[in-house]
C-alpha cells in the first residue's frame, strides 16, 4: 500500500508543500519502499519546516545510514537523542 499511498501523498504535497504531516506521511512511505533518496528529501524538507522536531531528524539519520552516509547521520542522530523528552526528569505529580 505505501506505492499507492506515495501517489496520493505527492498530489497532496504539490497542494500543500509547508505540511509536515504529509512530508512526513511521504517521508516514511518513501522508507517502507527502501527508496532511500527520496526519504532523505522528505526527512530533509521535515527538518527544514520544523528544525525541533526529535523525530524528522531520527529519521533523516536513518535515511542517510541507509545509504552509506554515516558520518552525514551521526550529528542527526545526536540531535535527535538531545530533543527526545526524557521520562526520568518529568516531576511525577503523584508524588505531591
């Protein structure tokens, strides 16, 4: 379903360019389909439009060892580590 899906989701891209939730959507289809250089676009574009976002830069990273480019992965995967939400520091409010 993720080549179908890919039809789909690129009409709606050339509607919509700014939306992450499609580039995403696009992103991880393009994956599933280990077509790696369109992955990396997507994740790319996703970086681009939300340079915060913890998951857009796990998956570039991925997209990128994929394709052999580790060392353009690592600051990625570093980034990606230091903006995932830590549970072990959130204040349980039970405990109050």
């Amino acid at each position: 379903m993720n080549a179908q899906a890919t039809v789909a989701l690129e009409k709606a891209k050339r509607r919509e360019p700014e939306s992450r939730s499609i580039r995403e959507a696009l992103g991880i289809a393009y994956f599933r389909l280990r077509r790696w250089e369109e992955a990396e676009a997507e994740f790319r574009a996703l970086v681009e439009l939300s340079p915060a976002d913890e998951f857009a830069h796990h998956a570039l990273a991925r997209a990128l060892v994929k394709q052999g480019k580790r060392k353009e992965a690592t600051p990625h995967l570093k980034l990606a580590r230091s903006l995932r939400p830590r549970p072990d520091l959130e204040v349980d409010e039970r405990a109050e």
